[in-house]
C-alpha cells in the first residue's frame, strides 16, 4: 500500500475478476470479507458460486466423519448451515444476479432444521435464477431397521421440500432403506436432475431398482444391496458407475440408454459366482469409455471369442480401464477386449493385491467362499491377430515377473502401432501398512530397467517406447481413477 494511497492493490480490481475469486472460497469465508467495506459487501452479493456445506461447520477438533459427533452437535451444524444459507441470500437483489450453483451438504438427523433448508432453498429458487443446485444428504451407516428411519426422515423431508427438489441437478443420498415407490417419486419430482448418486440404498432385500428419467445424465450406484437395476428409459444418461450387486445373472438391464458413453463396473466375486459375459451385461450399448474394477479378488469377467454381439458392444471403445487385477496371474485374457475393439487408444490396468481392503483371515475367507484361484485362462487369442489403433498402454503395479513381462510382450507384438508403455510400480498405490507386508520387484535401478527393456523386447519388433517410473504422471493418475462417482459424500466414514 502506498504512502497516501488507502486502497489495496486486490480491492482497485475490476468487480468481476474480484467475484470470480470470492467463488473459488467456500461461503462461509467469502462471507467474511463481506466486513472489509461497503464494495466487498456488495460483492458478496454478486457470487455465482454458493457452496454451503455442513463440514465447514464442524469443531476444529473433530473429524470431516459425522460417525462420533452427537446429535444435538448435528442439529447446531445443520442451524448453522440454515442460518449461512439466509443470511447469504438475504444479501441479493431477486433477480439480479444468475446463480450458477447452489450447493447443500447437511446431516439428515432433525426434521425441524432440515425442513428450513429445503425452504430457504425453495426460495431461492422462487426469487432468482438458479442453473444448478445440488443436495448432498449425510448419514451414518446403521443397522437396517435405522435404515428405514433414516429413509422416513428423508421421504418427510423431499415431501416438506417440493418447490426444492423440483428445483434439484444433482443429488447424492446414502444409507437409506426406502418404500417400494419412494426412488420413483423422487425421480418423478426432480424433473430437472442430471446427476444422482446412491450409496447403500434399496428397497429391502433382494429389491430391483427402475429408473425412468428424461434429464438424467449420470447414475452412480455403490453399494446397493439390488438384486437388478433397469434403466428403461434415460435418453440423456451419458454415465453410469454400478458398483456392487448381487445376483450375477442379469444384474443390470439397459433399455432406452441411447446416449451411454461411459460404463464403470466394479464387484467382488465369490468362488460360486459365474463370470459375466459383457456382450450380455452391456447388451445394446456401445460405450467410448470402459472400466472394470475386481477388488483384487477372483476375475468376474468371461472371455468370450469375438462374436457379432461382441463387437457391436465394443465397436467405439476408446479407453479402458481395468482396476485392482489380483497379482500373480495370467494377463493374456485380456486380449479379448483388443480384439474386439479395433479402435481401443489406451489400456489401462491396475495389478495390485490391496491388503488393507481385503479380507486376509483363512478362516472367514473359507467361510465367506471366497475364490482361491483368482484368474481366468484364455487360449484362443489369433496368433497373428493385429491391433492398429492402440498407441498407450499404462500398467499399474507392474512387477518384474514372468506373466508381466509375458503381457506386455504380447500387447507389443500385437498392437503394431502402440507409442508408449508406462509401468508403475504398485508403491505408489499403497499406504505404508500395505508397503510393510510385502516386498516389491520393480526394475528401480538403471541398470534392472535396462535387464527389463531387453526382457521385454527380446526376439520382437516394436517402436514402442517402454518407460518404468517410480512416480505416477498427474494425467496417468486421473485416468486410473476414471471414470468415478463425483462428489459422492454421502456418508460418515
């Protein structure tokens, strides 16, 4: 600040480059600057982006896991964020500044607070002009009797807040146990809804979920205790993540999905599980992007020789991306999604044994069926079979073995105009209890890269260049999460 000169150099900015920075902090402080002068004031009024969430609001001491915060603590957070959410819009002229997001995440623990901010949403919605607005619905994991009294407090909520929910682009819920019709009723309600996602919500057991929606784009189900999802109707869905199911036998049925592009699928399958053939699961789809994930247990995926159904599924695959392979098995049974797939451009796979989130007790594995042999075996694959449109292959959690080092010669020798073969070691995955319970063979040293390169490329052609990092590029590592739930934070833990 200069002698004389009472304004800073940030407040002499135009108002419009002051905004879009206030709309890069969370309401809560960029509410704060609001005390700064009569101009930082009305600059709070002018936000496009309104992110108001419950975590915000928790004690300095206590964790972003609503799991041990008292329920009078919920419903002082839940005022809280009642209270920011009036005193944030109370600041703005009806009309006069577009919201281009108005964002909710709050405990779902008192009717009486909850209801006030399905009202001061309404509102909002009634007085401006909103684009997106979200519901992010926390709630603890419980017992399946306090599912149901965690899905009635929601259903009296969602019927308190009509004007709200209709009003709605985006809602993540978790943890509930709903009525027979209560999904549909939502559905039917938020007419605007782009993105839903579902964390551990059904209908009781053995319950199949319909889906019927003109807006909807991306559908995320994680841990739905369904025996079968229908998506009968969603013209405009592009995405879909359906992690864990039940029954293997048609545990998703796809109906009017014209627009499907991305498919991730993820499951553990057991020892008396049968493997799925994904020109029945996908049936008329034709995604650009595939992800299948396996939870480092036994491989749920069946080869299947190149059929007309086959091909037709994977006809405009463009990536895929195969998650938590287990260790030590056959790789080559993967080739079948080459071969079937001739514009396939990057391969992505994730070899890795993840012992902090696997069962690792003999005993309850016998007792659960878990499957002692993981892997899957695969012989049918052309001997002079030619893949012309793959130019990247990445592996994650590579390993100096035989079946590695037998994989990739194989793609190299088929894919004959691949560019680039990254191999990671599985290091940089794990945390450091994972790290201390097993030892990694990973070529660190130049002079084990280059005993690799020569394993590898011994006796082959290929102007593929080989890279083995020890650290993970940031475009590699979004890859290997993709496609993923976005901001699903439904839950406590």
């Amino acid at each position: 600040m200069g002698k004389g000169n009472k304004d800073d150099r940030l407040s002499a900015l135009p108002d419009d480059i002051l905004v879009n920075i206030l709309d890069r902090l969370n309401v809560r402080d960029a509410a704060r600057t609001s005390v700064l002068s009569r101009r930082w004031s009305q600059l709070c009024a002018k936000l496009s982006r309104l992110i108001i969430s419950a975590l915000d609001f928790l004690p300095k001491d206590v964790s972003r896991s609503s799991a041990n915060i008292s329920d009078d603590e919920l419903v002082r957070i839940n005022a809280a964020v009642v209270q920011a959410t009036k005193s944030v819009l109370a600041r703005r002229s009806p009309g006069e500044h577009t919201i281009g997001l108005l964002s909710m995440t709050f405990h779902l623990i008192d009717d009486i607070p909850i209801s006030a901010i399905g009202h001061a949403v309404g509102h909002a919605m009634a007085t401006h002009l909103v684009k997106n607005a979200k519901f992010c619905v926390r709630t603890r994991k419980d017992d399946d009797e306090e599912l149901v009294i965690w899905a009635r407090r929601f259903m009296l909520f969602f019927h308190a807040s009509q004007v709200a929910f209709g009003g709605l682009t985006s809602l993540n819920i978790g943890n509930l146990r709903f009525g027979e019709s209560d999904i549909s009723s939502i559905l039917t309600t938020c007419k605007r809804l782009k993105r839903m996602h579902l964390y551990n919500c059904d209908s009781g057991d053995s319950s199949t979920l319909q889906v019927e929606h003109a807006n909807l784009s991306e559908l995320c189900i994680v841990y739905c205790g369904l025996e079968q999802v229908k998506l009968n109707w969603l013209p405009q869905l592009t995405s879909i993540v359906f992690d864990g199911w039940i029954d293997f036998q048609d545990p998703l049925v796809l109906g009017h999905v014209p627009l499907l592009e991305s498919v991730s699928l993820t499951n553990v399958a057991l020892s008396f599980n049968k493997m799925v053939k994904l020109s029945r699961f996908l049936g008329s789809a034709s995604p650009r992007v595939l992800k299948l994930g396996f939870r480092s247990e036994k491989i749920w995926v069946q080869p299947e020789c190149p059929t007309q159904d086959l091909a037709s599924v994977f006809r405009q695959l463009r990536f895929v991306n195969l998650v938590k392979l287990p260790e030590g098995y056959d790789l080559t049974w993967t080739m079948f999604i080459l071969e079937a797939a001739p514009l396939l451009k990057e391969l992505y796979m994730t070899v890795w044994d993840d012992l902090c989130s696997m069962e690792m007790d003999e005993e309850k594995r016998k007792k659960q069926l878990y499957s002692e042999n993981k892997g899957v075996e695969w012989g049918l694959a052309a001997a002079d079979f030619h893949h012309h449109s793959l130019v990247t292959l990445v592996i994650f959690g590579f390993e100096s073995e035989d079946y590695a080092v037998d994989y990739v010669r194989c793609v190299m020798v088929a894919a004959v105009n691949l560019e680039d073969v990254f191999l990671y070691s599985r290091l940089e995955l794990e945390c450091g209890n994972c790290q201390d319970k097993k030892p990694t063979r990973f070529a660190w040293t130049k002079r084990q890269k280059i005993s690799l390169k020569k394993r590898i490329t011994a006796g082959i052609e290929s102007f593929a260049i080989i890279h083995s990092n020890k650290t993970i590029r940031a475009d590699h590592k979004a890859k290997m999460l993709y496609p993923k739930c976005t901001h699903l934070d439904t839950t406590s833990g």
